[in-house]
C-alpha cells in the first residue's frame, strides 16, 4: 500500500509538470498582453509548486503556500475567462483554457495524495505481529539449549527495517525516502531559459 500511494505521488509530479508545461506552451497561442502575464504567472506557479513540496511539515509555510496557489489559480483562470470571453469560438483559447483546467485539477490529486496515508491500523497490525514474532524467537531461544543471538539480532533489525521503510515511504514530507521533484526542478529551469 505504500509503495503503491509513493508512486502515485511520484506520477502526480511528472503529470503535473508536464500540464504545466503545456499549459505555458498554449498560452504562447493568447493574444498580447495576456501572453505575457500568463506566462509569467505559470513561472511563478511552478515556483511555487517547489515550494509546496519544500515546506515539508511546516504548518505555516504550508498554508502561505496554499494561499499563494490558489491566488495564482484564481489570477490564471480570470486571464482564461477574459481570453474566452473576447473570442469564445477561438480554438487556442480552448486548448488553453483546457490545459489550465487540467493543471488545476492535478494541483488537486496531487494535494490529496499527499494525505493519502496507509490506515494506522494495518501499523498497529504490523507491530502486534512484529511484537509476536519476536515474543516467538525469544521463547524458542529460551526453551532451547543453545541461544542462537545472531539470527535473533538479525530477524529483530529486519523486521524493524520493513516497517521503518514502510512509515518512511508512507510520509512524503519526512523521513528519507522522498519523492522526487525533479521533472518540476527541469521545467523550472526550462521555463526560465525561454523567458523573454
């Protein structure tokens, strides 16, 4: 369940980058002025989407950035309804407005799947089950005459291991496993490079 939420989330940013990008594509098809603002606009969205992943557990930069999203959500759709209403039959104003709508609806998943979390109880599952197990080799280990300690020393570190990974993979703004942000990192950077 976690590795399944861990590449949602890492398909979510390659999806919603790629909307991003097209979308600052078919505002190169708006007329002049809203080009211009559009396209600085979805420079300074995917800013901000950066930062959204940045602010890790930080209530208050978490909040200031949600603002700032849905100011620049607000902002880019009042250029795509005044677009629209100059010429509502214009195909480049569609596929535009189609484009934002999209990355308006990723920003969206991409919010929820960061809450999507595995229930708590299939980890207090997990550690009942970790706790028997290892109650089991203990009790083995003492009825026996021998004590084995490497294999007990070795089941307690794996099970640890796989449920530390599965916590970690499970909290995407902690711990070490992250999900990478790099397809937004290069339209940053590419969007910067045919900035006029």
């Amino acid at each position: 369940m976690a590795l399944t939420r861990f590449d949602t989330r890492k398909q979510l940013v390659l999806d919603e980058a790629n909307a991003i990008g097209t979308t600052y594509l078919r505002a190169q098809l708006l007329p002049d002025p809203a080009r211009k603002e559009v396209s600085n606009l979805l420079r300074r969205y995917v800013d901000v989407r950066l930062e959204f992943y940045q602010a890790g557990i930080n209530q208050s930069r978490l909040e200031r950035v949600g603002d700032d999203t849905e100011k620049l959500h607000r902002a880019l759709w009042s250029y795509a309804v005044a677009t629209g209403g100059q010429d509502p039959r214009a195909i480049p104003t569609g596929l535009f407005i189609q484009s934002l709508n999209e990355v308006i609806d990723l920003h969206a998943k991409r919010a929820t799947a960061m809450e999507n979390h595995v229930p708590e109880s299939i980890f207090v599952l997990l550690l009942i089950v970790a706790s028997l197990s290892l109650g089991l080799v203990g009790y083995g280990a003492g009825m026996g005459r021998d004590r084995n300690l490497l294999p007990t020393v070795i089941s307690v570190i794996l099970i640890a291991s796989v449920i530390l990974l599965i916590m970690d993979l499970d909290r995407p703004r902690r711990g070490l496993i992250k999900v990478s942000q790099q397809s937004m990192v290069h339209l940053q950077e590419s969007l910067k490079r045919i900035a006029p």
